[in-house]
C-alpha cells in the first residue's frame, strides 16, 4: 500500500458499528532484521513496529499510535509475536551482512530474470 494512514482509515470506515478490524503486520526487526530496503520484497512501502521510540526505517510506522488516530477505535489487544524467533540471527557480523547481501543480490538477478520473462524461467526458485 502506499498511503499506509489513508488505507488503515477507509478499512475502518468499512467496520460495522462494534465490529472489530484485525491488523496484522510483520515486526520490521523480526522480519526485515534492520535491512532496508528490504531484501525479502523489494516492493516494500513501509515497516511496521509497535510502540518503538525509534526505527532504523525512514518509512516505519507504530500500530498503535496508527489506531490511536482512527475515531472511535480502541485497541483490545497488542502484542509482538515472537516465540521461537532466534535473535541470535540479528546480530550484525560480517558474515550476516555478507549472507544479507547475497540475498539482496539474488533477489535483484530474480527480479531482472521475470521482468525480461527469459525463455525457460518459470518463476520457481
């Protein structure tokens, strides 16, 4: 989505009077692991966090101060799930950077390969 604080706004308007609207997002640490742009999707509009003072992403948004903002919403409920996550994997070591930016690096040589729709290349990686 481009316009994150417009289209969280016009899926509450779609909400019944005491209905509920369910959001759930990825945590841009656990995900996106503080790489930007991102290397899983590079059509990546924006990172969500919740309650972070500060963001390693220019495009980071708090679900709860975006909630907080909708007319009549309440939050019941706001957690990060992140049982079993190894954070051992966030560290930055060279050899992380290193596994990083061969991804990046194929994701890219992906990418070209469809937007060319090479003979042979069926999209399965």
């Amino acid at each position: 989505m481009k316009n994150v604080k417009i289209a969280l706004c016009n899926w509450w308007g779609l909400v019944k009077p005491g209905g509920y609207l369910v959001i759930v997002v990825p945590d841009e640490d656990l995900y996106e692991q503080g790489i930007g742009p991102s290397i899983f999707n590079s059509d990546h509009k924006a990172t969500f966090n919740l309650r972070k003072l500060k963001s390693w992403s220019p495009v980071s948004y708090d679900i709860q101060a975006l909630v907080g903002a909708l007319p009549g919403a309440e939050i019941i409920e706001a957690r990060l799930q992140h049982e079993g996550y190894d954070r051992r994997l966030m560290q930055r070591t060279r050899w992380g950077q290193f596994l990083f930016r061969l991804g990046l690096l194929r994701q890219r040589a992906f990418g070209r390969m469809l937007r060319t729709r090479l003979s042979g290349y069926d999209g399965v990686y």
